[in-house]
C-alpha cells in the first residue's frame, strides 16, 4: 500500500478552525471534535481571519537562547510562543499484571501573537486553540483506541493556568491536589482513567538548563522541562470493566515558536523508565535525505534525579524491524536497539501492540514499549514510551 498524500497540517488546522467557527462538527466513532470552539450563536465568533493567521510567525516570542525556568510559573501556559504542549504518557498494570499504556495529551497553538489581540469584552472570543488526544493501549485485548477534542481557550472550554497547576479541555485535565501530586482524568465512549500522579523526583531541565536545540538557526527551538517518574495509582475502566492499575508515569511540556529547520521532517522521541529508578529521553530529529540531524539529543536522569546531557554523538539507534499502517500506508520502525557507550547501556525497545497509530488531526504513532537490556554489566528491564512523526507526511512548517 503506497504512503498516502497527506495535506499540510498547518492548513489542516486552519481549515478546522475556520469549520468550527461558522458550524457545528458532527463526532466520528473513536475520534471526536468539540465543536465548542465556536458555534453560530455564540458572541464573538465574527472573526474566522483568527485563525487563518495562526500561521504566521513573524511575531510571536521565540526560544532564541538559555532563559530562567521558574517554577510553579512555567507549568502554565506561554501564550507569547505560537505552540505548546503537556504530555502525559504511562504505563500501568493491574494487581495480575495485565498491561495498559496511556496518553494525555494538551496542545495549545496561538491564533495571533500578543502584540495583534484584539479588545475583545465577548467571554466567548480568544486567540488561543486547544487540542487533546486522550489513547489507551490494551495489550492483552490487542486493541489501541485513540480520541481527540479540539475547543477554544476561553469561556472556561479549554485553558492551562500555573497556580494552582491545570490543563484541561471540557472534562479531560490534569490539576495539582497538593504538593508535587496531581489527578489526570479522561473518558470518552466506554473508556474512562482517574489517576493520582505523584512526583518523585521534581521537574527535570532538558537540553541546556530547559534550553532545547532543535536546528542551527537563531529561535529553531524550545524550552522543555519533563516529570520522569510520576508514581501512578488509580482505576481504568474499559469495554465495560473497571481495573485498579498502578505504574508510572511522564510528563512533557515544551513551549516554542517554528522548532523544526528547512530539511527536518519529523521526528523519533523515547521515554524510557528503567527498574533501577533511572530514566532516558532521547530524540533524533530525520532530516529529509534520510539522515539524523545533528541536533538531536537527550539525557540521562539518574536515581537521585541528577541529569547527565547526551549530544548526538552519544548514543546510536538502530531499527530492528518496521510496521505498515494499513490506515495511513506509513512505514513506522517497530523494534529498536539503542546503544550508549558512555553509560554502558544497551537496550532493546519492542512495542506492546505494533498498531498504536493516532490517525487524527495528524497521524502520528506513539505508544508503549517493552525494554531489556544491560546497564553497567546487569541486566535491566524497564517500560517507556515512543512517538514518531512525519512518516505519514512531513512535519514541517508545523512545529
């Protein structure tokens, strides 16, 4: 089946938005739009030239160099860069050991930079649009299910705040409930997560002090902090049963404007939770000859939270075997062997379920993985997660 032509997903999100601003969407099965980011009665919806303009750059703050990431202030929104996200991924088990993965994920894309927004006295008018995929990997079912709702950052539809910490569009949120504890809730059709998180071991800084690199030019990056070890309890009920799972959990947020450079298409990420308390996040960014762009990194969080950085030169990632998608036709890696001489780490990554596609706004795969290997001579075993984007269709001009 040959790659199917996907449209640009910056005109994807355009056309969308400028779809809910003038009518109502109607939910597909496994995958919903709200169509609360606007309707025909609602005050304020006059201006569908919002969001043709989410495209433009030009204006908006961008990640040019090492800036101070102040905490609880940097879990909110940074409405001056264009994107932003928070993911949640994890993986969790019942008491018999039975496997789930999930994701929650929040993107906020800006319609205008500040120095445009209009005065608008409307509750109902905004610059900012929400989108969340909610997906849950059931390995023993051999079934991924994969949902998205898109919703304006006004009228109490969708928003992200620092104090006290929440994301949330509609019901789907993440909130703080305490000190370094927080509850992640999701349904949609007939499943359903409430977790409590916990974090054990305070926000990680990736890159250069939460300065991460993504290309050589001035601003072709991003500020980027994570929660490796999120300690997670709670109930997932599914397909008409309801399971006590616990595990662990990880949290993304980065926040930019254009990240990707001319030739990068898209990119391979890896959340990996080791046995022994220690975690890595790696990311190699493909170029379009087929290369790995130099500017791909990671780093090594050690038991007692330490980080090491890790340069491209430091680690090597080897693809053992692919999927095809028989939605999209994309040809996905779907076993890989990572090498770290440096550390003395050779792992092997194998996918709970090959099809963890997300075939939504984009299509993308990201879904949980099975680890072993060896960490200073001894064995090690772990759980993680992977996404991989621009195999459907380029990534750039999107991030």
């Amino acid at each position: 089946m040959p790659n199917t032509p996907r449209k640009p997903q910056s005109l994807y999100w355009m056309a969308l938005l400028l779809t809910l601003l003038l009518s109502a969407c109607q939910p597909a099965a496994r995958s919903t739009i709200s169509a609360e980011l606007a309707s025909p009665s609602a005050p304020g919806n006059s201006d569908p030239v919002l969001a043709l303009q989410s495209d433009s750059d030009s204006s908006f703050a961008r990640a040019d160099g090492p800036a101070p990431i102040v905490f609880p202030d940097d879990f909110g929104a940074h409405p001056e860069y264009q994107t932003e996200w928070w993911y949640y991924t994890g993986n969790l088990r019942t008491q018999e050991g039975r496997h789930f993965g999930f994701q929650l994920t929040f993107f906020r894309r800006a319609l205008l930079p500040p120095a445009l927004w209009p005065a608008r006295p409307s509750r109902w008018g905004t610059t900012q649009a929400y989108m969340a995929h909610f997906a849950i990997t059931d390995t023993r079912a051999g079934e991924h299910v994969a949902f998205e709702r898109l919703s304006r950052g006004s009228a109490g539809l969708a928003g992200a705040q620092a104090q006290p910490y929440q994301v949330w569009l509609e019901d789907w949120s993440i909130e703080q409930t305490g000190e370094r504890e927080y509850r992640l809730i999701a349904a949609q059709e007939d499943v359903r997560l409430d977790l409590t998180l916990r974090d054990l071991k305070g926000p990680i800084l990736q890159g250069d002090a939460g300065y991460s690199q993504k290309g050589p030019q001035a601003g072709n990056a991003s500020y980027y902090f994570s929660q490796t070890r999120l300690q997670s309890q709670g109930t997932l009920s599914i397909a008409g049963a309801s399971y006590p799972v616990s595990g662990y959990s990880w949290m993304d947020h980065e926040y930019s404007t254009s990240a990707l450079s001319p030739g990068q298409v898209g990119w391979d990420w890896f959340s990996i939770q080791l046995e022994d308390q220690s975690e890595l996040m790696l990311f190699q960014i493909r170029r379009d000859d087929g290369s790995i762009d130099p500017f791909s990194s990671g780093a090594y969080i050690a038991s007692d939270g330490s980080s090491l950085p890790l340069s491209r030169e430091d680690f090597q990632i080897a693809v053992q075997a692919t999927w095809r998608s028989p939605i999209t036709g994309a040809v996905y890696p779907a076993r890989w062997h990572i090498n770290i001489p440096r550390l003395r780490l050779s792992l092997e990554l194998t996918p709970h379920l090959a099809d963890q596609e997300l075939d939504l706004t984009y299509a993308y795969w990201e879904g949980a993985v099975a680890i072993q290997g060896q960490l200073a001579g001894s064995q090690v075993l772990g759980d993680g997660y992977v996404e991989m984007t621009g195999y459907s269709g380029s990534m750039a001009g999107e991030f």
